[in-house]
C-alpha cells in the first residue's frame, strides 16, 4: 500500500521513499506553495495512480519524485538513493540507471526513426544488442511494420507507442507516466493503456502514473489524491 507517513531513511524495500517534501515558488504576489509536508512510499512492484485537477502540483509531485525538480525541503529515495545528496549529473545517471519516462507529448526526436528513438537509450549505456531489442519491442507493441518510420508519419498513438517501447526497452525499476493518454482520443488511450499494464506486469516494473482520470488511475493497486499541494490516501 502506499503511506502517506513514511520515514525518512528507507528501512524496507521501496523503490520511492519520500519524506517531507515542499515545493515553494515565487510569483508576482510573492511566495506560492505548490506542494507541501507529503510524505510517501512506493514498495517495488507497486503500481501507484496519482490523482488531481489541472493545476493541482501532481506533474510537479512527480518531477520532485524523479528528481527532474529540487524540492524547497524534503527529502526523496529512489532506489536506494537519497536523490538530493547527488549532484545534477549524478541526479541524471543515478535515473537514466533506474527510471524509464512516458509523457503525455509523446517527447520523440523528430529526424529520428520509430526503431532509432528506441534504440537511443540502449546505445548511450553502450550495448551493442541495441537494435535487436528496439525491433523485438516494437514489434510487441504492433509497429512492426513502420520501424523506419519518423514521428510525423505516425499516428498519435503510433507515437505513445514508441514511446512506451523506449521506455521499457532498457527494462527500468521504475516507469513515471505523466498523462500518458492526455493527447490521445478515448479509444486510442484505452489500447495505450492496456500495453503499459500488459509490459509493466511483464517486467516487474514499478509504475507511478500521473493522471486526472479516475478510470485509468483506478487500474493501479494503490491511488493518493493531490489537491492543493497536500496529498490524501
């Protein structure tokens, strides 16, 4: 289960800890707090829904949890490693490591084909099956046939489904999906949706999915609301 009052230091396996986290920005009326004291934890394995309105500081949750953002205080674990004691480039090894990213804009090179976006990552780490896995994965995900394929000669779910194949391709402990399914119409976000279970349950992968959707979030085995900056079971 997820807790919303978890200790600082992990003591159990988990592959998110998170203790106290704050996030305060400055606009022009002066401070703005955005997230404030949440605390949760993410056991390996779990699949995890987090539920707000637009507006509400779930994606920015989400980005403190993946260390893409530093939090005012607070404090976040992702596999055994205190995130905010690494430096920005250790930050960014530390997570290409252990987390794979969907997003709802799809975020694909353009001048890059379906088969070379999702070899990409498994060239940086050096490995020289990087073209075999990409073809193995797309073909699992149905785009067997567009491997050459640009972004611009895909279809919106074409796209996600590039998409899910980079990010599963390196076979991450961790996959944060942020609306994955926001750009896509209902149908199409419902296949899309089925192939993130399908592989995440395949892999053992943890997954935290950001969502405003109560039918997609439902789907994960435990679901925490944001509102206001303050987190709810």
């Amino acid at each position: 289960m997820t807790s919303i009052e978890a200790p600082t230091h992990p003591s159990s396996p988990a592959a998110i800890r998170a203790s106290h986290l704050s996030k305060t920005v400055e606009d022009s009326s002066g401070p703005l707090t955005i997230l404030h004291n949440i605390s949760l934890l993410v056991p390996a394995g779990e699949s995890l829904s987090i539920v707000g309105a637009s507006g509400s500081g779930k994606s920015t949750l989400l980005s403190l949890l993946a260390g893409l953002d530093t939090p005012t205080q607070g404090e976040v674990w992702l596999c055994g490693q205190n995130l905010f004691a690494l430096t920005e480039d250790q930050r960014a090894a530390h997570r290409a490591r252990h987390v794979g990213f969907v997003f709802q804009s799809f975020q694909l090179i353009a001048h890059l084909s379906a088969l070379e976006n999702v070899m990409l990552p498994l060239e940086l780490r050096g490995d020289r099956e990087a073209r075999s896995k990409a073809t193995e994965l797309l073909n699992r995900v149905g785009l067997g046939q567009r491997l050459g394929h640009r972004p611009a000669m895909l279809s919106g779910g074409e796209q996600q489904r590039v998409a899910l194949a980079r990010a599963f391709v390196v076979r991450p402990d961790i996959l944060m999906a942020d609306e994955p399914t926001g750009s896509l119409d209902h149908a199409t976000g419902q296949v899309i949706m089925d192939l993130m279970f399908e592989l995440n349950s395949e892999n053992g992968t943890t997954l935290i999915l950001v969502t405003h959707d109560l039918g997609i979030a439902q789907r994960c085995r435990s679901q925490i609301r944001i509102g206001a900056g303050v987190v709810s079971g």
